[in-house]
C-alpha cells in the first residue's frame, strides 16, 4: 500500500479577540466569517474542546475591520 503525501493549504489567519471576558478566535474568507469558541458543554475527553461557527460576513462600517476583527456574538 502506498502513503499518500497529504498537501496542507493556508486558508486564512485567525485573529484572537475577547469579550466579556470570553476568548475566540475569529476570522474572514471572502464573504464567510468564522468564529472558534471554547467548547464551554464539554463532559469528556472524547467531546471537542473547540466549536467553529460560520455565517455570513457582515459589511457594516460599525463592526470592526476588513481583517475579521468584528464582534462575536455575545
């Protein structure tokens, strides 16, 4: 059986934020916004540590910058 050499591809940076005292990461691909949170319902080693939410990227001038620096949802 031959190994198949697996090609990792950088999609965007992530940029750490926090908010009421809650850590995230957050990031922005194109018109998609990405949100990383703590999994805060974690019961066990086999649950994940982390979520990633996704959803469209808002363009409002009021919420942070073209980078994905805008606010989570709490």
């Amino acid at each position: 059986m031959s190994e198949t050499k697996s090609t990792w591809i950088r999609a965007t940076g992530l940029w750490a934020n926090e908010r009421n005292g809650r850590k995230y990461l957050s990031s922005k691909i194109g018109g998609i916004r990405g949100l990383i949170f703590p999994n805060e319902h974690r019961r066990g080693e086999k649950d994940p540590t982390h979520a990633l939410c996704i959803g469209h990227a808002r363009n409002r001038p009021d919420q942070g910058d073209a980078e994905g620096n805008d606010g989570a949802p709490f």
